[in-house]
C-alpha cells in the first residue's frame, strides 16, 4: 500500500471530522506535498546559517556587540614590522669550470667520476664509447687514401696539359705550316712555269709554229697554276689565323679545367684527411681528465626529469655540460618568487639564508626579467628566478638545500594589528574593540603586512584590545561576512532562496 493512497481510506478523526468554517475536512491527502528539491535546499541553507552564527540573532545597528563564549584578545602596540617572502632554494657556485663533450654527435658513457668526489690534476672523470669512433676513423683513412689517388691523378693531368700547350706549337703546329709553306712554294713555281710556257707558245703563234690550240692549253695551264697557288695561300692563312688559335683555346681550357679538379680533388683530400684527424682527436678525447684539481659535482637536472642526465649509459651531445668544477669561494642560492611578490623584490634587499646548521647574511643579485617554465612540477604556478649572492664562507657547497628569507621592507614604532583579527569585507576592513561595556566594531585602515601583523594607519590606538578571530566569536562579523557572501551570488540564485524562504 503506497503512502500515497493511505490517508483517503482512513476515517475521520472527531479532530477531522469538526473541519473549518467551509466544512471541509483537513486530511493529509489534501496537504500539497513540497518537491524534495526544495525541502534540501531549505535543510542546507538552515544548516549553513545554523553552523555560521552559532544560534545567535544578529542585530544590526547596536554599537556593542555579543560574544559567545571564551575569547582571546590581543592589546595593540607600538613595535618593529619586518616584511619578508621565504622560499626554498639550492647552492649553487657563481664561477663553475665546465666539463663539456668534445665529440660530435651523440655519445654514450661507460663511466663518470661520482659527485662530490675531490679530485686532482690528471684523474679521469668521464669515460664515452669510443666504438663509433673507430668505426668513423677506419672509414676516412679509406676515403683519405681514395682522394690522395684522385688528386695525384688530377695533378698528372695537369702537367699533361701544360705540356700539350707547348708540344702544339713547337711540334703539330710547325709541321703543319712547314708542309703548307712547300706547297705554296710549289703552287708559286708551278705557275711560274706555266706563266714562262704561255709566254714562248704564244710567240711561237706569232711566228707560225705552233697552233692557236696549244696555246689556248698553255693559258688553262696558267689559270689552273694561279687557283692551285690561291688554295694553298689560304690553307697556310687559316692554320695561322683559326686553326692555331682553336686548337690552342681547346688546350688551354682543358688545362684550365685540369686545375680546377686539382683543386677540387685538393679541397676533398684535405676534407677526408681532416675527417680522418678529427676522429682521432676525438678518439683521445673520449676519456676526460682533471686539468685542476678541485670539487666535481654533476650539473642541475631540469625539474621535470625524473633520472639525472649524466650516469652511465645515458647519450649525451657535442657541447653538453657533464661536470661542474665549481668555486667554492663564490657562492650564491637561487630561489624562485611567486609573480604576486616579484615586483618587490630589488637588486641590494638583504636576505637570510638558513641551512641546518649555519645561517647566512646575503644580498640579492639579480631578479628575472621573464618567468621560468611552468608545469605540472610547478603546480602551474608562476615564479620567477631571484639570485642571492652569499660571502666567503666555509661549510658552503652546491647543492645544498636552503631556507631564504628576503627582507621587503622593514618599518619601524608602528601600530600593528594580527592577522587574525581582520575582518575584510567588499568596502572595508573591520575589527572588534573590547570595551567596558562590551565590544565594538572599528573600521580600520591598513598598510603593510607580513603573514602574522598588518599596520594600521587608522581606526586602532596604541592600548586597544581586539578580538582575535572575531568569525568564531563575535555575531557581528558572522553577519558581515555572510552579507559579503550573499553579495556575491548571482541574481537568480538570490531570488529563489529568498522566495523559497517566503514560501
């Protein structure tokens, strides 16, 4: 049976049965149900008011205010305020000698020195695979031998070029216009004679003896004479003036091109040879000595590695940092200031560095200009990089963990408040007066403060008792507190709490 159905079956009560001025009879089944929506939200909001003013009543507009119980007070005094930001930070040497990987490319260690370990001059700290190295110096010793054999055939060919260049002209090219030049004197005696022949037949036409025919023959002779001797004119004018300067061009450029592959050959020898010796140098340089003596510490991992970069059989790169050798006389911690307090922090503020058993006067150095990287190391919180210089001091060395505390601002015989008995709300600051008569609320002006006093400029006198933690005690700021928090909720929310309070 549903809870629903039960109260129409029962019978009227005398209590029931007596109804209203209408008659009605006043059953359950006739009482609207409320959603239990709106019964949680009425149960949490008595709740939360319940919890949040103690089961008092707060009347606004009395100069003095209830107070629920035992309470702590605290008597405003004139006194000394130090501003300060304390973070954690490593000691780190400002003048480190480092120990950096000569080889190029990727490189893996078989052993590295331990850190903290003193060594002296001459003692090996690193030791790197050397098979890639050998491997890569049995390849450009073949490739040295291969581009020696090249340019010294290049360098043959050269000398064969200069060398064509005079045998042309003192050989080929003399023969050739020799044997042009007797032609030509031939061609030349030919006609003569066939010149001195047209001559006598043609006398001997004039006198009689011989026919016209023959001397017609002696005149085609002639011609035949002259064309011969023009041919070998012009043969002996083109060797001189084109065919010497062809052939000449095609040996000087062939010579020319001879040296421009000895030098390409001398530029390839000398890479493949220098390949060759930067190998081997790089072979002596896979095992990394001392060269003073002194402290070596590994160099910092970045925060987010889990395993440190330098250990055995881990690869590492040309240039990469393996060692610090550092100086122990100049050293400096390096802490990290949330972006909120940065702008506070200057070159020259005093700083005081806490280590386990020694505490350190120090200055700051320098603050970053720009953020360090912020992740989920971090806590996606943004902090910059602040250097505080540290003096000479023995006991001092990298690594260690520190407690550093900068000094922002120091004020001195001011009237200051705690923390703890600050009431802020959206226009003012509040605190709560102890009086003979009872406790009152003071509006406050503040300046300064550190994490326990704040300075009051005014509202407080020097003598004054205020509660501490007014929220647990006092009603008053128990309402001001929850008018800051109902300020700030949204319109709607607003409006149907409070029509649900209505209802």
């Amino acid at each position: 049976m549903s809870l629903a159905s039960s109260p129409a079956r029962r019978e009227p009560s005398p209590e029931q049965g007596r109804g209203d001025a209408t008659g009605s009879l006043r059953t359950t089944a006739a009482t609207p149900k409320r959603p239990k929506r709106w019964l949680l939200r009425i149960i949490l909001l008595v709740s939360f008011v319940g919890i949040l003013i103690g089961g008092t009543v707060v009347l606004p507009g009395l100069p003095l205010t209830t107070v629920n119980g035992p309470h702590l007070t605290h008597t405003i005094s004139r006194g000394d305020l130090v501003v300060s930001v304390t973070e954690q930070g490593t000691l780190e040497s400002s003048n480190n000698t480092e120990i950096k990987c000569q080889i190029r490319g990727f490189s893996t260690i078989i052993w590295v020195v331990e850190g903290g370990t003193v060594v002296q001059p001459g003692d090996e700290l690193v030791r790197l695979d050397t098979k890639r190295i050998e491997d890569a110096i049995g390849k450009h010793t073949t490739d040295a031998h291969m581009a020696r054999a090249t340019y010294e055939r290049t360098k043959a060919d050269v000398a064969k070029a200069e060398i064509a260049i005079e045998a042309y002209l003192e050989g080929s090219y003399k023969t050739q216009r020799q044997g042009l030049q007797q032609q030509l004197k031939i061609a030349q005696s030919n006609l003569e004679t066939a010149q001195k022949m047209l001559g006598h037949s043609e006398d001997m036409f004039r006198r009689g003896y011989v026919s016209e025919l023959e001397v017609e023959g002696n005149r085609f002779t002639v011609k035949q004479a002259e064309l011969e001797l023009g041919v070998r004119e012009t043969a002996v004018m083109v060797l001189d003036k084109y065919t010497k300067e062809m052939q000449l061009e095609t040996l000087r450029g062939q010579l020319r091109a001879q040296k421009s592959k000895l030098l390409a050959d001398e530029a390839g020898l000398a890479m493949d040879e220098g390949r060759r010796d930067r190998a081997i140098g790089e072979l002596d340089r896979c095992v990394i000595t001392a060269e003073r003596s002194g402290l070596v510490i590994y160099p910092s991992s970045e925060q987010w590695k889990e395993t440190p970069d330098i250990a055995e059989g881990k690869t590492v790169r040309k240039d990469q940092v393996l060692l610090l050798m550092p100086d122990l006389t100049q050293m400096q911690v390096k802490v990290a200031i949330h972006e909120s307090l940065v702008d506070r922090i200057k070159k020259g503020l005093p700083a005081t560095v806490s280590l386990p058993d020694l505490s350190v006067q120090g200055t700051v150095k320098s603050v970053a200009t720009v953020a360090a990287p912020a992740g989920w190391w971090t806590g996606n919180v943004v902090k910059y990089d602040t250097i505080v210089d540290l003096p000479s001091v023995n006991g001092l060395k990298p690594g260690m963990t520190a407690a550093v505390e900068v000094i922002m601002a120091t004020h001195q015989d001011v009237l200051t408040v705690p923390v703890s008995a600050v009431v802020e709300t959206a226009d003012e600051s509040l605190c709560w007066v102890q009086t003979p008569t009872g406790f009152q609320r003071r509006v406050v002006m503040l300046g300064d403060s550190n994490e326990v006093f704040i300075i009051v400029e005014s509202g407080l006198k020097e003598g004054d008792e205020v509660v501490l933690n007014p929220l647990q005690f006092v009603d008053e700021a128990q309402g001001e507190v929850r008018q800051k928090f109902d300020d700030r909720k949204p319109d709607d929310e607003r409006m149907t709490v409070e029509g649900e309070q209505h209802v």
